[in-house]
C-alpha cells in the first residue's frame, strides 16, 4: 500500500506542476475581463480648455459637458473632473465659483455639432463605404474654428 500511495503523491505533483505551468502562461480572467471599455485617448490641451470652459458654464453636470465632447462618455468626462480636481484644485475651484451665465457659445457650438453629425450621416447613407479621417484631428479642428 505505501507504493500505491507514493505513485499517487507523484502523479499529485505532476500534475500541480501543470496546472501551475497554466497559470503562468494564460491571462487571468475576471468580471473585468468582459466589459465593454471604450477606448481611452488622452485630452488635448483644445479639449481640456473647453472642458473648464463647461465647467465654468454648467458645473458639475457631466452629461451636459458630455455633450460637448461626442467622442467622450460621461464617466470619461467625470474622471477628467476628478483628475483635473487633483492636479488643478485652484482651477477647478476658479471654474465653480465664477461661473458664467452666457450660454450663447455653447449654443453655437451644440448647432455646430449637429450640423457635422447630419453632414456625417448624409456622407454614410450616400457612401457607406468611404472612410472618415482621423476623427481625433478632426474634432481637434472643429474645437480651433469654433473656439
């Protein structure tokens, strides 16, 4: 019986080493592994301007600020606020407390918007085959002209 059990402890041993060898080469998996994560792109310097401009204009509404920035989710927009919070607690401040009551640029901006995303959707159903450019630059530009 004492071969049986050593034969037995030999092949427990064998194959922990498997499974370990597994581990090391596979990727771990979690609850993270299948969400839906919009791809993050860092702020240009355009963009974080009109962002403490909006925050000047709406405060800490994130879904109106949102929608000046269609490539950007809300939690994206909510994540730049606490990150500007704390980098730049004196601007944040500033933008909160002087807060503007002139919401003609954001008006003119919002119509700007939509006549890009009508002029887009035009584009598609004529050509659904054609490429748009790079609509990082692309945004980047409309923020300079509206700007």
């Amino acid at each position: 019986m004492s071969n049986h059990g050593s034969v037995e402890n030999e092949q427990d041993s064998n194959d922990n080493d498997r499974n370990i060898d597994i581990q090391q080469e596979g990727r771990r998996i979690n609850y993270h592994s299948y969400m839906k994560r919009t791809l993050q792109t860092r702020w240009s310097k355009t963009d974080t301007q009109l962002f403490f401009q909006a925050i000047r204009q709406y405060g800490t509404d994130f879904a109106m600020i949102q929608v000046l920035f269609p490539n950007r989710s809300r939690q994206q927009v909510k994540a730049k606020f606490k990150n500007e919070q704390r980098k730049h607690p004196l601007q944040i401040a500033d933008a909160l407390v002087h807060r503007s009551k002139d919401h003609s640029h954001f008006e003119k901006f919002i119509q700007h918007l939509q006549t890009v995303a009508e002029q887009k959707s035009k584009n598609t159903a004529s050509d659904p085959t054609a490429q748009s450019e790079d609509e990082g630059d692309q945004h980047e530009e409309e923020m300079q002209h509206v700007l």
